[in-house]
C-alpha cells in the first residue's frame, strides 16, 4: 500500500516546528512517522514550553556569546559550536524523562487518592469515564481536521491497513 502524504500538511508542518525541517526525506514508511506525530502531539505543551524557552535565554545567550569577542569567537563558543548538538540532545532527553517522571508520579498519586477518597469501584467508573471523554475528545479532534484536510484519513487508513497486514505502508510525498 502507498499512502499518499502532503508537504503543506498540518503533521508536516507541525513535524517542521518541532524539528527544524520537512519529513520528506527521513520518513519513507507510515509506521514510524505516525508514532512520531502521535508522540508530538501528546508532547505539546512540553515542546511550547521547549521552544519558548529557547527564544527566551538559549539565543540571547548565544547572541551575547558571539558579540562579546571582537576578535573572533572564544574558546568557550568553539567548543560549544563541537559539542552543542550533542550538549542539546541530551539535556532534551534529561529534561524530557524528567518531565516523564513527573507525569507518572503525578498520575500514580492521583489515583491512590481517587481510589481513597471514591472506592474502588467508583475509582474505576472515574478512570473509564476519563478514557472515554477522551477519546470523544480526539475523535472530534480528527473530524475537525478531517473536514479540513484529508491526509490526516489517509494516515489513519494506512495504519489500520498497517495493523490488519502486518505490514507498514509506504510514504509518496506530493
């Protein structure tokens, strides 16, 4: 199966905003992408609170760091220039398992204190109806953007095709 997947599209461009460029030529296969947007959008607030932070102190730090040396960069910024990416990615993955941390403690607590104060029963009716507002509430998500775009069908069709087959779908991208 080929699914066919557009550039200007909303995961596309969202994809774009949360890595710095186009997924056309990292993603061939449907399987991975989907996951992909599915952990970005599940990630959200964490990236907004990512990307507004790194325009708050990350570049006027590397502003001043550039124009504090008029003869050329310091040693400090060559060797930032060697070891930033790196220096970057794992403070994401720290910053991200910690905020994952977080979650789950705060949920695990939570529902200690749902089954306390509710019962375990009553526990159990709060956790289904949980699960079930939100799935209404992605569902109406994906009809919204349904009705705006049509890709997003497309990526869902091709998934379940994935699951049925056992077999990942190929990516066009127009």
């Amino acid at each position: 199966m080929l699914v066919n997947l557009s550039k200007n599209s909303w995961h596309s461009k969202y994809y774009n905003f949360v890595k710095g460029y186009y997924p056309t030529y990292e993603f061939k296969s449907l399987c991975p992408y989907f996951w992909t947007i599915v952990s970005f959008i599940l990630l959200s607030p964490v990236i907004l609170l990512w990307k507004v932070f790194g325009a708050i102190a990350i570049k006027p730090i590397k502003k001043t760091i550039n124009s504090s040396s008029d003869k050329g960069p310091n040693k400090f910024f060559k060797w930032y220039e060697k070891k930033g990416p790196n220096i970057d990615k794992w403070f994401g993955r720290i910053y991200f398992g910690f905020l994952g941390l977080m979650f789950l403690f705060l949920i695990v607590v939570g529902l200690i204190q749902l089954f306390k104060e509710k019962g375990a029963w009553m526990g159990l009716v709060y956790i289904f109806a949980w699960i079930g507002a939100t799935g209404i509430g992605i569902f109406t998500v994906f009809g919204i953007v349904n009705f705006f775009e049509t890709d997003t069908w497309g990526i869902i069709k091709g998934m379940i095709y994935s699951v049925k087959n056992k077999v990942c779908p190929m990516i066009k991208w127009d």
